[in-house]
C-alpha cells in the first residue's frame, strides 16, 4: 500500500498543522486515492489540540473517507533526545503518555516512531561524556519500549543526520544494548542517503526491524524530501532490497514541495513506487 507520510501535512499547512488542518488535508488526500497516512505532533505546544478533540476529529474524519493510519509519529519527542541535560531528563515518558493517549483512537495503528535528531553537547564531547550519553540512550528506550509494549503496540526511530546514535549501525549497537529486541526503524531513505550511508544494504542488515517508510529522495549531499525519481536513488534496488528483506509495511511517500506543486508531485512520486512495485 503506497500512502503519505506527515510531509504531505507540512507541505500543505507548514510544520505548524494542526488536527483541524489533518481533517481537512484528508479529504484531498482521499480525492487523489491515497489509502492511508501518517499522523504526526510536530510540535510539543499543539499536543493539547490533540488531546482536546482535535484526535477525535481526525479519527471521524479518517473513518469517514476510508482512510487508515500507517503509524504515528512523535516528532516533537525529537527534543528528548538533543542535548545532554534532555537525555537525563524523564520527560519524554510523559510525552508517550499523550501519544499514546491520541494513538488509542487509531485502532489499526500499531506503531509509534521517534524522530531522533542532530545531538548538540554543548562543548567537545570526552570518550567519557560519549559513553555516558549512549547509556542513557539505552536507559531510556529501555522505559520507553515498555510503555509502549504494555499498549500493545511497538516502538521505532526515525534517524536523521547527526543523530547521537549514529546511523544505521549505530542503531543496531543500540538494539543490542537494550533489554528488548523489539525496537525497529522507520526507514526515510532522505536521511539515510544524505547521511552517506551504504542505502542499498541497509534492508539486509535490519530485515524484518523496518517497521515502516519515509519515501523520499535528494542528490546525497542536502537532506531533502524530494519524490523518488527526483533525485540520485537508484529506487528499483532499493525497492527490490527492501522486498528481499522481506518488508510487507506501507510504502508511504515523504515529498516537501510549495502547497501548489502537492497534486502533481504526491502523483508523479505514487505512479513511479507503483510502476516500480508492480513490474
């Protein structure tokens, strides 16, 4: 199933979308023939219009179109995990508390992504401070995965650029330190390209802990979202790594484009997944 991702939101509304914004975007969306998408809480101050409603809307809304949600991510939990004073901080367990407050409205949505962003230490880091920072990582996703396996769903990471974790084998290192081996990844090909990663092995080294897609493109040296076939992503093999690897999960397409270029860029980007998973 070929959906969208939250880009599509921001595309049209800017970062600062609310619930009122998703209700009103999904009609469009389902007027293209798109089947599902991805919720999002991009910043941390709109929380309260989710919780107060604004869930419920998007909920009816979705129902009502025939539009399922692929997964739900936490994108204003990113600042959880940026600097040194945030690692030891325990807030980002109540965050979870409200995500999965508006993720209890979504029945078919199983999984709860975190965007793990560019870490700033403040000062050059020792081997010491790095250590230490790594294991409250571990700390933390330790708590984290419970909460979030004790509401029957499952936890992922998105990573971006110059995330403390390190890339692709960085978050395997993680996965090996955690008391759980059900952390997975939220694989945007964007990220991982412009990070200079090896983009073709990367659904060999995690198989079956790709929990979900952010489908998107660029030329390896900016972090864009362009539409695949807009950038220097051979999509036929990674298409074909992630078949391999035995992904089954949603193809949802990532693409930021100016809100009047959405209907021909959301298309273009759809037909060549489509073309591509189809021949």
């Amino acid at each position: 199933m070929i959906g969208v991702s939250p880009a599509y939101f921001i595309s049209r509304f800017s970062d600062r979308f609310t619930p009122f914004d998703v209700a009103e975007g999904l009609i469009d969306l389902a007027e293209m023939g798109f089947p599902g998408f991805q919720l999002e809480v991009f910043h941390g101050e709109n929380i309260g219009n989710w919780l107060n409603e604004g869930a419920r809307l998007v909920r009816h809304r979705s129902h009502d179109l025939g539009l399922r949600v692929s997964q739900f991510v936490a994108h204003f939990m990113m600042q959880d995990f940026n600097r040194p004073e945030s690692l030891n901080s325990d807030l980002n367990r109540e965050h979870m508390r409200s995500v999965l407050d508006i993720v209890g409205l979504f029945e078919e949505c199983s999984t709860i992504t975190i965007p793990i962003g560019p870490f700033e230490g403040g000062h050059t880091p020792t081997e010491n401070d790095y250590n230490s920072y790594f294991d409250r990582l571990v700390e933390k996703f330790n708590r984290l995965i419970e909460d979030v396996k004790r509401a029957g769903l499952t936890l992922a990471v998105e990573i971006l650029p110059s995330a403390l974790i390190g890339g692709i084998d960085g978050f395997l290192r993680l996965c090996e330190r955690l008391k759980s081996q059900s952390l997975k990844l939220n694989f945007d090909t964007g990220h991982a390209w412009a990070s200079k990663e090896n983009l073709y092995l990367i659904p060999a080294k995690l198989g079956k802990r790709i929990a979900g897609t952010h489908l998107c493109d660029n030329f390896q040296n900016e972090n864009l979202s362009l539409r695949p076939g807009a950038g220097s992503i051979d999509w036929p093999r990674i298409l074909k790594g992630l078949r391999l690897a035995g992904y089954d999960g949603w193809f949802d397409l990532e693409i930021i484009c100016k809100p009047e270029m959405i209907h021909k860029e959301y298309r273009e980007g759809r037909d060549t997944l489509r073309r591509l998973l189809e021949g």
